[in-house]
C-alpha cells in the first residue's frame, strides 16, 4: 500500500486585528439633557410643579421686594426730595424713621404752631438763606359755572414757595410779593382743575369759587403726576394771607420751606435756622426743640435704614425657600438616578466617562432650577403689574433682579443637583446593566 504523503498546507499565523473599539460621542450634551429635562417636566406636572415650588416662591419673593424698595427709591429720590440738595422745612413736629407714641404726645403738647411773625423773623435775619417761605393747606370745594370739584387741596403760600418747591408754570404766573401782602383774590391752579374746568378754553384771567370765595386764575402749574396714587396736580394755590382772612390764623398749622444758600452750607443754615427760631422762642440751652428740621438727605438716610431692613427679611425669607426648594431637588434627582440606572450602564459601557454623566445630570438640575426660576420672574411680573394697577404702592422691576433672581435658581439647581450627579456618576456599568 502506497501511501501517499499529505500535502503541506501552508497556515496564516497572522493574528486578525480587533474590532475598533466604539468611539463614544457622549450623547448627553448640553441640549440632549436640557431636552430631557423638559420631558420628565411634561411626563410628570403634578411631581415637577411640587419640585419647582420652592425655586418659585424664593424667586417671586425676591424680585416683588426688589421691585417695592426699587419704586420707593425713585419715589424717594423724585417726589420727597423735590426740596433739593440745598432745600429744608421746618414743622411744628415730625417723627422720621422710628415711630414713638409717647415721643409723639409730648412733642404734640410741647410744641407751638408755627407763626408768620416767626417767619418773617427768621426771614429779615438769617445770612445763609437764599430764601424761606411759609405755607399751610386744607381740602376744599372749588366750582366754577355751576360745576364743581371737591376733595381740592388749598394751598395757602408765600411768594417764595413756588421757586424753593420747583413748581414751574404753563400757562400765566405765579403771584408776587405785593399781591401776598394785599390779600390779593388770585391764584394758581393744578393740571387735574384745569383739565376738570378749561379743556377746551384759556383759564387765565376765568374766576373760580373757592368755598364760596371768588379768585382769579393768573396761572396754571406744570403737571407734577402722582404719588402713592394721589395726583399732585389737584390743588388751588392763593396767597397766604387771603388764606387768613377766610380761614383764620388760630386754627392754622404751617410749615416753612428753605433753600440754603448753596448746598455746600445746607447744615450751617439749618443750624442758623434752628438758632434763630429757638432764640425767637426764647428757649434755654437745656430746652429741647419745639420745633423739627429736615431736608432731602434726613429723608433719604431714614429710608435707607428702614430698606437695609426690610432686604435683610426679604433675602432671610428667600433663603429658606431656596434652601427648601434645593433639597426637593436634589430628591428628585436621585430618584432620577435611581429610575435611569440602567440606562447609565448602557451609556458607560458604550464608553461614556464618568464626568460626561456627572455633566448630564448636572446640567438636568440647572434645568429644572432655572426653568422655576423662569416661572417666578413671570408671576413676580405679574404681581408687581397689579400692585402697581390697583394700588398706590410704587412698584418698578428693574432688569438686575431678573438676572439676579435666575442666577440664584440656575445656582441652587448646580449646587443641589452635585450629589446626585456623583452619585449617578460612580454607578458600576455591570451591575447598573443587571437593575431592572
């Protein structure tokens, strides 16, 4: 039996090359988890609403105090310090800032009304004045042809008023010197009566009935708009000695109205003030004043104080809402963790790192964060609209708190959403792959 040999096969030793390894895109970008954010909040309202709650609550409450202390500054800073830099008033008895009853019932027994002697006193002897005025001020009825106006602010003044107030004239002028020592029957009118009476005709030179009283228009006031939902236009300027003569000087409380003579000596001249008035009164170095002083900047310093307390309550309330509203957050995103683990494992073995899946749920919590800050910025808007509409609180949004109030929510969604992030994020593929 012949055998034969078997022919030589020759065998590729070459080893075959391994499939590429799967480059991984992380599929959680930016948008991708921003997107599925958005989908959990449709999935579940009910759930995302009481999650949102919190981020809600902190960013209207803020935005609306902000919005209130806002107005209150403008309103401040445009109506209560139309006196100027260089501007003061002296009354019978003010209490800025810290209100006391007590303080209060003595200064009301303690302190005399104001007198036009005084006036005229402090007037021919003060060397840091550039003027001094004096003016009272009642409601009155105001008609004119049979038609009438009530609920009008009479406003008995000196010649000097109208300059030291800022009140600038339309139409006409103001009176002078001489028509306020004569009792002259002339006044000026406000924007709202002369819209009431003479829209369509020239009111200079028209009489008015004031209480029965007879006056002549020499002029109209520029508009002044309103404050705290009261119209500053609605008033009737006379001289104030035709005041005295139909209404009497006993019953009659008055003010004086001061410019010093530049603002550089607005506290020399309120000290000179001060001086003159106490010596007219012949008070003694151990008497306490019987009278108060103020200008735009004592004003202003009270309201700072009352606003530097009214934030600090505002952001302690914001606080606990923020903090309130994080810790809802970062329990729900647990049980997003929890609910998604194994589509984590599917992600890490397809090659996703561990910061790309910290990256996703970060930026899910951020999300959320900043969508209920959204919504708060809305209703703050809304809520600051109404105030503002219904009643005669100032109310102005301005745009930083926006800002503020989104950053604050986009920053708590970051800081809350850290946790489970990392948890989500240390997750071991395998046994996240074997969770059902």
């Amino acid at each position: 039996m012949k055998l034969h040999p078997i022919p030589s096969r020759s065998f590729d030793t070459a080893v075959p090359e391994a499939p590429a390894k799967h480059s991984y895109r992380p599929t959680a970008s930016f948008w991708e988890s921003a997107r599925i954010a958005l989908d959990s909040l449709r999935k579940s309202k009910l759930r995302s609403f009481l999650t949102l709650l919190g981020i809600i609550l902190a960013t209207t409450t803020l935005i609306v105090v902000v919005s209130f202390v806002n107005g209150m500054n403008l309103y401040i800073a445009n109506k209560l310090s139309d006196m100027g830099s260089d501007g003061f008033r002296v009354v019978r008895m003010a209490l800025i800032g810290n209100w006391d009853p007590k303080t209060y019932i003595e200064m009301e027994r303690r302190n005399p009304k104001i007198h036009p002697d005084e006036w005229e006193f402090i007037r021919d002897h003060a060397q840091l004045l550039s003027a001094i005025g004096m003016e009272t001020d009642r409601e009155v009825t105001i008609s004119y042809k049979g038609d009438t106006m009530q609920q009008v602010d009479l406003n008995g003044i000196t010649a000097e008023i109208p300059a030291i107030s800022n009140i600038e004239m339309s139409l006409g002028r103001a009176f002078t010197e001489t028509e306020v020592r004569r009792h002259a029957p002339v006044a000026f009118i406000g924007q709202d009566v002369n819209a009431k009476f003479f829209s369509d005709v020239d009111p200079i030179g028209k009489n008015i009935l004031v209480d029965g009283v007879q006056y002549e228009i020499i002029g109209v006031a520029k508009a002044k708009g309103s404050v705290f939902g009261q119209s500053q236009d609605k008033f009737v300027a006379i001289p104030i000695y035709s005041y005295f003569k139909t209404y009497g000087l006993m019953h009659t409380d008055m003010d004086l109205f001061a410019k010093a003579a530049d603002s550089t000596h607005l506290e020399e001249a309120k000290n000179e003030v001060r001086m003159l008035l106490r010596s007219y009164r012949h008070l003694t170095p151990r008497d306490d004043d019987t009278f108060s002083i103020f200008g735009s900047d004592t004003l202003s310093n009270a309201w700072q104080n009352l606003t530097g307390a009214i934030t600090g309550m505002a952001f302690a309330v914001v606080s606990v809402f923020l903090v309130v509203g994080g810790i809802v957050i970062m329990n729900i995103m647990l049980a997003v963790v929890t609910e998604r683990t194994r589509e984590i494992g599917i992600r890490k073995s397809l090659g996703a790192r561990r910061q790309d899946i910290l990256n996703q749920f970060l930026v899910e919590s951020a999300v959320l964060a900043i969508i209920g800050g959204l919504i708060g910025v809305a209703v703050a808007f809304l809520a600051t609209l109404v105030v503002r509409n219904a009643t005669p609180l100032p109310m102005e949004m301005p745009l930083a708190s926006v800002a503020l109030g989104v950053g604050l929510s986009a920053t708590v969604g970051l800081f809350f959403g850290i946790y489970p992030a990392r948890q989500a994020a240390k997750l071991d593929p395998i046994v996240a792959l074997q969770s059902d």
